[in-house]
C-alpha cells in the first residue's frame, strides 16, 4: 500500500472529509431556507374533531414562526389510512405533515392488508400534546370502586355494557384492555363519536366507557357521572382524590390519547429538526401550556426518537389488544 507522507496525507484526510460533507450540504441548505411555500398539515378526520383542531392551533403557530401558511387539509376515509398513505407516498420535502395519534398505531393491527407499514413509513417530528383516559360510569351503577365494578361485572357477566367512540378507538380497545385484564365479561355498544356517546352515558342507556380526560371531567364536575379512575401512572392534579387504575387494584393499566406530528419517509435530517425544534419551542410556551392545561390536556415535544418509541409502545400494545379480543374493522 502506498505510504503517504504526512503534509500528504492531512490534505488527503481534508478532501475526504470535505468530500463526505458534500451530499448534506443541499439537505442543510434546504432546511435553513425551509419552508419555501405553504405547508399542508394532512389530517385523517372530518373538520371539528379533536386531531382537526389540534392541527389548526399547532399551524397557526408554526407559520407564525416559520414565516409560511401551515394549512390543514382534512382527507378523512378508511379510518384515516386514506390520509397516512397519501402523506407517505408524498413528496419528502416537509412540505407535506401527517397528524397522528392512537388511531394509526391501532390500524396497523386492526386492518390486515395496508399500502404501508405506519413504522416503516413515517419520520416521527415530534410529539403535540397527550391526554390521560379514565374510566367514567353512570351513577346508577352500584358500586363505588374499581374492585366492587369487577365483582359486580363477574357476579352479573353480560350485565353492563359499556360504551365507545366506534369500533376500533381508544375507547373500544381501553375497554376491552380493562376486560382482558379482569376476566370481566360486558357487552360494547360502539357509536360514531364522543358526542352521541356521551349523550347514552347522560341518559343512562349505557353503565361506564373509558374516554378522555377532557371530555369526562365536565359530566363528573357536574355529577352527571362519575369517574372511578384514571388511566395513568400517577394521579392527577385536577382529579387528586381519583385513583388510578393500578391503585385501585388493576396492574398495569394505562391508557392516554396522545397526537403527533409526523413527516414524509426520507424526509431530509435536517427539516425534520428544524420542526422538531419548532414545535418544542411552541410547547414550552407559557401561553401554549396554559391553554391545553385548561383543556385537561398537556404538552408533549421531545425528540423524533421519543415519538418513534412512542409509536412502536403503542401499536405492540394495542395490537395485542387487538388479536387477543379478535377485533374486525368496521
């Protein structure tokens, strides 16, 4: 091999160098002038629901700091997979977001035969903002605690029927991950959406159903319902004498509804982390926090590699869910 002098060889390291740098030089310059025209934040519902709203808080501050229009487009269908499989075959400029949450880390397991594979095929950005799930009852249901729920639901099986957003949800797949784990066995009348939902549970069609924090806190405010616990690890600040799932007798069991924000595959490095960075700066808004804290809701961030974590937790936990429950899409 030839030997190399040393004046030689540090030229040499230097162009090799230089030349090693040479492909992120278009991607870093890409990402310092990002974004060039206005971005569409794809959303996979209808306009009015959660994601939908979420996505226009999180635009409207994204253009303020990005100088461009972030614009939500809603392309609803096949239980948002229509929208997923538009924003991965989509151009890998940023130009293009994808919004997501439970329902996509749900319909990897629950849809047998997809276009792409959700883990595969995004590039995580950051995470917007997480909510606990807990588990709300009607008041004529007589028991007072988790462990009374149980023995009432094994003394009485097929008895209490629970409701849920619609098949395949977070609700749907928190509820039937109650009843794996407590040997329960109850009856799921699934609905299309929280509103009608709600309006069962008020009137008394309907015994318990797992949703979010910040739509049941009002009806357990108002005495309408009444939460029996809280799907997370610790308890809640808004809810200190509400116990959570694991202290009220059922390891294990935690459940949020949490949204992201997600990217084209290939989607170059370095546009990723400028919007990584983007939104961790929106979150750490006194403003921002407020505002989502006052909605029983609280902002996430982190890193890409936080997200994607989250995202594979989530669809090994309820793709198990899934199977073992022998759950079918609508």
């Amino acid at each position: 091999m030839m030997n190399l002098k040393l004046p030689h060889r540090r030229q040499f390291l230097l162009l090799a160098a230089g030349a090693a740098a040479l492909p992120l030089a278009p991607n870093v310059a890409r990402a310092q002038a990002y974004p060039t025209r206005p971005v569409r934040i794809v959303v996979g519902f209808a306009a009015g629901g959660g994601q939908d709203i979420l996505a226009r808080l999180f635009g409207q501050s994204l253009s303020e700091r990005l100088g461009q229009p972030f614009v939500v487009e809603n392309r609803p269908g096949a239980g948002s997979n229509v929208a997923v499989e538009g924003v991965v075959n989509a151009v890998p400029d940023g130009h293009t977001l994808l919004m997501v949450g439970p329902a996509q880390a749900i319909n990897a397991t629950l849809y047998e035969r997809l276009n792409f594979n959700f883990i595969r095929d995004i590039a995580p950005v950051a995470g917007l903002i997480s909510s606990a799930n807990v588990m709300e009852i009607h008041p004529t249901v007589p028991v007072k605690t988790v462990l009374e729920f149980i023995a009432y639901a094994k003394a009485n099986p097929g008895k209490l029927n629970y409701a849920s957003q619609g098949v395949g949800t977070t609700s749907h797949l928190t509820a039937e991950f109650f009843v794996s784990l407590t040997g329960t066995k109850v009856t799921h009348v699934p609905y299309r959406g929280s509103g009608p939902a709600l309006n069962d549970i008020l009137a008394g069609h309907v015994d318990f159903i797992f949703m979010e924090l910040s739509s049941a806190v009002k009806l357990h405010e108002a005495r309408k319902a009444r939460i029996l616990a809280t799907a997370t690890e610790k308890r809640l600040d808004v809810l200190p004498d509400v116990p959570t799932m694991i202290e009220a007798g059922v390891p294990g069991f935690i459940s949020d509804t949490w949204n992201a924000l997600s990217a084209p595959p290939k989607t170059p490095g370095p546009i990723v982390v400028k919007l990584n960075q983007a939104i961790n700066a929106i979150v750490e808004e006194p403003d921002t926090r407020k505002r989502f804290e006052q909605l029983n809701m609280y902002p996430a961030g982190g890193s890409p590699a936080d997200m994607r974590k989250l995202v594979e937790a989530e669809t090994r936990r309820w793709g198990e869910v899934i199977k073992k429950a022998g759950i079918q899409p609508e």
